[in-house]
C-alpha cells in the first residue's frame, strides 16, 4: 500500500486529504464543461460499464454529433489506450472532445448518456469516472486497495475552487451522489465523519464502514 502522509483509509480505500479539506462546486458557465476535452485520452469505464455503453448506445446515439457518430462508426464505442486501458473516444480534430460530448446553445459540453437519462430514455448516467472528476480512482495492481486523488484540470477548474469556497462546500459532500453510486451509503457516511474529525485535526485517520 502506498504511503501517504496525510490520509483517510476507510476499509480498503485509501483517501487524500484534499477529498476531505478542498471545497469545490463546478462552475459550469465559466469552464463550458473543459473536462469533456481536455487530457491524454477519453474517460476510462470501469469494465462493467463496458457492456452497458454497448446495451445503451442505440438510444444515446440521437444525441449525438454526426462527428461523434463517424468516429464511433470508424473506431468503436470504446477503444484500448496503452496506459489508460479502455477509454470512450475522441475527436482529434476538435479539441479531442470526448464523441459522447455535445455542446449546447451556450457551447457548455454535455454528455449525450446524461441527457438520454434526464429524458428518461435509459437508465444509466454516464461512466462513473466522468461523474466523480475531478477525483480520479486508481485500483491497486492486485486489486487490494482502491486509491482517491483529488487532481482537477490546472486552469480549467480554477473557478469551481473560487465557486467551492464561496459556497462552503467540500468536495467530498460535491460528489455526495456519485461517491455513494461507486461506495454506498455506509462508505459516504464514514467518510463524512472522518472528514469531520479531519477538519479538527490532521494526519491519517483510520474508519470502517
Ligand atoms: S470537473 Fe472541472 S472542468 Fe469538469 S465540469 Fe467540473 S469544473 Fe468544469
């Protein structure tokens, strides 16, 4: 396991600090949705997620770019990047917008399978790597540990950290709807109470769900 100077661990998942200290609240209006088409490749599904990408691309696919299509029509609805693994495509040519990004009227990027669910076309989100940025998961070699960074994009997130602080929010009670879909109910209120007792006084804090 990795040792970190100042972390949560509750169970198997090993948690920056940041997740519990940093305040945070996307100010859409101002990064237009940047993480849509910035970084080295497309979002990563989790494996299962694969197959649901598959079962749902039939009724996302009206939301999409005619772009958006050729390239899923050319590459695949997924494809494998040596150090990422399997990520969702992108465009080159446009900024390597993610293919399932679509801008609206306002140019802010939203996701085509977030919308069909909005219209209660299908029942499923989007990636759960998508919904959690800016915390990114990465899973130990073996599979025995789950480790929780916190790394928004340089520039692009500035105004969700000024907006976080205005509102007082931590980033942690942000991602309250995503961290419970990916850990449950029990893990979310443990790493409530741990981030309370982390805001009184830091170091690594040891919790079970
Ligand atoms: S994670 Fe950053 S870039 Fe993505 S929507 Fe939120 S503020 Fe914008």
């Amino acid at each position: 396991m990795p040792n970190f100077e100042a972390m949560i661990v509750i169970d198997n998942i090993i948690i920056s600090d940041d997740v519990a200290d940093k305040q945070f609240v996307c100010d859409l209006n101002k990064c237009r949705g940047a993480c849509c088409e910035e970084g080295d490749a497309g979002a990563p599904p989790d494996d299962e997620e694969l197959d649901i990408i598959l079962e749902m691309y039939e009724k996302v696919e009206p939301y999409l770019t005619e772009a958006g299509i050729k390239e899923i029509e050319r590459n695949g609805k997924y494809v494998y990047n040596k150090e990422f693994g399997w990520v969702t495509p992108t465009l080159s040519y446009d900024k390597e917008i993610c293919v399932y990004g679509v801008r609206d009227e306002k140019g802010i990027i939203k996701y085509a399978f977030e919308q069909a669910y909005y219209d209660g076309k299908i029942p499923w989100e989007k990636p759960i790597s998508c919904h959690l940025f800016p915390v990114i998961i990465e899973r130990g070699k073996k599979g025995e540990y789950d480790r929780m960074n916190y790394e928004p994009r340089e520039k692009s997130c500035n105004p969700a950290c000024a907006l976080g602080k205005k509102l007082q929010m931590p980033l942690y009670e942000f991602l309250k709807e995503p961290l419970i879909r990916k850990y449950g109910e029990a893990f979310y209120k443990a790493l409530d109470k741990a981030a309370k007792m982390h805001s009184g006084k830091k170091g690594n804090n040891k919790v079970t769900s």
